[in-house]
C-alpha cells in the first residue's frame, strides 16, 4: 500500500508539472522572450559586430548551389566580445564533435566538464536566471540546478540518428552542424559560422531572409558550403549572446515541443520551430531535442 501511495503520489505531481507547463500561454511566451530580448547584455554591438550580407536571393532560388557572393559573410567580429566568458564557453565547445553521422561521439571527462561550464555561465547570467524563474513559476523546476541538469541531459544527451551509434545531440545538430546523406543537417549557430568562415572551411553563397531588426540579434536565412557539403537554407540568430540562443530555443522547446513557437523581439514576432527526438528517451520519458531554428520564410 506505501509503495502503491508513493507511486500515485509521484505520478501525480509529475502530471501537475506537466499540465502546469502545458498552461503557458502564447502571451507569457511573448512577453518572456521580450524581457529576454532586453536582458541580453552580451548582444554583439554595431562597433563589435559588422556583417555583409551582399546578395538576397528568393526561396525559389535556395537549392541553386550558386556562390552570388564574392567575400565573407563576416567582415570584423571583435576579440572584445568573442572573449566574455559566455562565448568563450561555447567556442570550447564547438571542436568537440565529429560531423558526420553514424560516428561515435566519444565524451571525455574534460568535454564534460566544458558541457557544465556552458550551461553554469549561460544560465547565471540575468537571461537564463530570467527563464529559471519562470519555469519555476509554472513548477516545470523546483531548484536552479534541476534545471542545469535537464538542460544538459536535453541538449547533451546522446542519440543515434544513424546505423544505431550514439553520434548526435541536440546541441550538436544545433549549435555546431551535421553531414548527413551528404548534406549539412542543423547548424543554427552564428559563432560556428564565423569560426569555420575564418578557418577558410565555410563559403557563404546568399542569403534568403533577413529579419526586420535593425540592431542585433538578427536573423539571417542562409545559403553556404561547409567544406564540400551544402545547406539550401541555414537559419539562425546573428549577434545575439550564447546565453539568449539557449533560453529561446529551451523556452520553446519545453513550452512548445515539437510546434511552431511565436516569440516577441523588439516587438517583432518570429516563429521558432523546434522538433522532439521521437527514438529514445531520458530520465523519466521525457524527450531530447532533435532541432530548434528561427522559422524564415
């Protein structure tokens, strides 16, 4: 009978945080991400950041495979901004991965630790204490750290998206880029894209979208080559924070998973679209991320 009361009792509370979840509202996503948008102290500034976008092609024309753009999407990037801790984090990070699906990933104690670095600098910024609170609030987290740890089993935890290995993670597809059936998969991250740029790895072609903001975060919508292999349409924030692609993405994918997510920047709404990992599961059935991108058109 103890047992049996322990078992309802935890199924209950379990069902309580989900269903308090599944209550946020599309306005408490707006308005969040608004907050969000304007806790990001670490946005890349007009001085810090300069970019040139040069040719704007159509959607029709995303799958041409053609280089319309003779320089770097990336013109000065400053050393300022690359060495604040938050972004120094992630640069640790993005060596850390073999590209090409259905290759191991192995996960030496250091990588680990450099997962825990990023996720402890992210989220104690005021951005990711922001979010905190509010899941909390909603009682998806009752401690900082809960959520720490379901953030690094959510965007860190391995998966198999080829021949059964372990060789992907959310964070991986994300933030870093994939080769799969000999084309790039993922790869949403503008710092990734500035590095492989620099390593002279990545050849920006055009681009089909860019947002309405007219200081960063942007968005861009993106045609480029990463060393021989192509992607048709690459989305992601330019100039935003490592900690501000994080909370929006975990936002919508813990309160949206698997949808359409509609946020609010600088008064602009943007879709962020994320998707579940269907194949395999953690703690106690909850899903990884499979992939998360601002939707352009």
């Amino acid at each position: 009978m103890k047992v049996i009361l322990i078992l309802f009792l935890t199924i209950t509370l379990t069902s309580q945080g989900y269903s308090a979840l599944a209550s946020v509202t599309d306005a408490e996503i707006k308005s969040l991400s608004e907050t969000l948008y304007k806790l990001d102290s670490n946005r890349a500034t007009a001085s810090e950041l300069v970019i040139d976008p040069q040719t704007l092609i159509s959607s029709s024309e995303t799958g041409s495979k053609s280089d319309l753009s003779s320089r770097p999407l990336f013109k000065q990037v400053s050393s300022t901004l690359l060495s604040k801790p938050t972004y120094k984090a992630l640069l640790n990070l993005l060596d850390n991965y073999k590209r090409v699906t259905g290759e191991v990933e192995d996960v030496p104690s250091q990588e680990v630790q450099e997962q825990d670095t990023f996720l402890q600098q992210t989220m104690n910024t005021d951005l990711g204490k922001e979010l905190y609170k509010f899941l909390n609030s909603k009682g998806a987290y009752s401690s900082q750290s809960e959520f720490i740890q379901d953030l690094k089993m959510m965007w860190f935890g391995l998966y198999s998206r080829s021949s059964g290995k372990l060789d992907s993670s959310g964070f991986e597809h994300i933030f870093v880029g994939e080769i799969k059936s000999g084309k790039v998969s993922g790869f949403h991250n503008w710092l990734q894209f500035y590095q492989l740029e620099k390593q002279g790895l990545l050849n920006y072609y055009s681009h089909s979208f860019d947002g309405p903001w007219t200081t960063y975060p942007d968005v861009l919508g993106m045609q480029f080559n990463w060393d021989g292999y192509f992607k048709e349409v690459g989305s992601a924030f330019i100039g935003c924070s490592p900690e501000f692609d994080l909370a929006i993405y975990s936002l919508c994918y813990i309160t949206r998973p698997g949808k359409r997510c509609y946020v609010s920047l600088g008064g602009q709404t943007l879709g962020i679209q994320t998707y579940t990992w269907d194949n395999s599961s953690y703690g106690d059935g909850k899903k990884y991320i499979a992939s998360a991108y601002p939707a352009t058109p």
